[in-house]
C-alpha cells in the first residue's frame, strides 16, 4: 500500500513540475508580447541539431591516406617542381587528428625515386577538422618530419568537398585538394589527398632515380 501511495506523490510532484515549466514558457510568451520569438528560437535550435546530426555528421577521417605535393616555389632550386608522395596513417573522432606519416616517393620531370624499407621518412601527425555548415570542410594537418640533416615541418590545409557529383556518376577516383607549405627552403605548393594511391607515384615510373 505505501508503495502505491509513494508512486502516486511521484506521478504528482512529475505533474507539478511539467505545469510549472510550461506556466513559465507560457509567462515569457506573455511577456515578449507574442509567442512568435519563443517559436523562432525553438525552430532555430531543431533546424542547427537537423543539420548537425543528419546533414553534417562528423565524416570519417580514419585509416590510409595518400597524398601528391606538387611543389610551385622554394628557397631552393632542386626543389622547385618537385612531387613529393606520402602515406598518412590517420585517426580521428571527427575534430581532433593524429597519426603517422611515410614518404614513399618523390619525382622531377628529369629522375624519380621510390622510397622503401629504411629509405622512407617517417612523421608524427596531428590536426584538427574544420566542419563546416555550408562551406566545404577543412582538413588541418601538421607533420613533423624526420630528415637526414634535421626535422622539417609540413602544414596541410586539404579542402573537403561536400559534394562530390562527378566522382559518384562516373564512379571515378577524385581526391581532394588543398595547400601546403614545408619549413625546408620555405617551400609552398599545392596538394592532394585521397584513399587510393596515385598512378603516377615513382614505383611506376621509368625514369632514372636521381642521385
């Protein structure tokens, strides 16, 4: 018996507090004259969770990228021109990046090498994911690469298409492009990222490696 009479008071006191709550809103429609702020505030906020949650989920920026940096100035010579291949291994919640980084090549119009074994560079990476609501999302990436002389930096800022209509018709692979800037000799260029290797890397190039 006091069982039910404790679940009773419970549904009572539940009761009580919902009329207390709606009483509340109902005073602030009151007050603001009309009930159509109160109703724009509360669609704002549907329509800001619909779109984060259905349209603007955090994509999946985990596992095996590849990326092409083309090289288009530098403070040094041999450099300029110069396409440089790497292999990001890549985790991610949707905001925060981490992971590591190999590079497995690089090719000028005159010689090309493909790096293996010991003979690739290896590099620490973190990040950050730019979501974007309407503008396409933004990759942040900063590698810190071992070099033979010293470490060099690289930053990547990779553009996510949101909507990629070509690469769906034609089922054709698409990587997304971006910038990048590497602290040896200052050197600047664009880049590009994606999850299938690129034909041109060196391991199928005929040219001579340089030396």
């Amino acid at each position: 018996m006091s069982f039910c009479i404790t679940l009773e008071l419970y549904v009572l006191s539940a009761c009580q507090a919902i009329v207390s709550t709606l009483y509340v809103i109902h005073n602030f429609g009151l007050a603001s004259s009309n009930y159509g702020s109160l109703v724009a505030a509360l669609v704002t906020a549907l329509v800001i969770f619909t779109i984060r949650e259905f349209f603007n989920r955090a994509a999946n920026y985990s596992g095996v990228f590849h990326t092409k940096s083309s090289a288009t100035s530098s403070a040094y010579n041999p450099y300029r021109n110069l396409i440089t291949f790497h292999t990001l291994i890549l985790y991610s919640d949707g905001y925060i990046i981490s992971g590591t980084s190999e590079k497995t090549g690089d090719m000028t119009p005159e010689a090309c090498n493909d790096f293996e074994g010991v003979g690739k560079s290896r590099g620490v990476i973190t990040g950050r994911v730019e979501r974007n609501y309407i503008r396409s999302s933004v990759l942040h990436l900063h590698i810190i690469e071992k070099g033979e002389l010293r470490d060099s930096t690289i930053y990547m800022l990779v553009k996510i298409d949101r909507y990629r209509f070509f690469g769906l018709i034609f089922k054709r692979f698409i990587p997304f492009s971006g910038e990048f800037y590497s602290t040896a000799a200052n050197t600047k260029g664009t880049v590009l990222c994606g999850r299938e290797a690129f034909k041109e890397h060196p391991s199928k190039c005929s040219r001579s490696p340089s030396v």
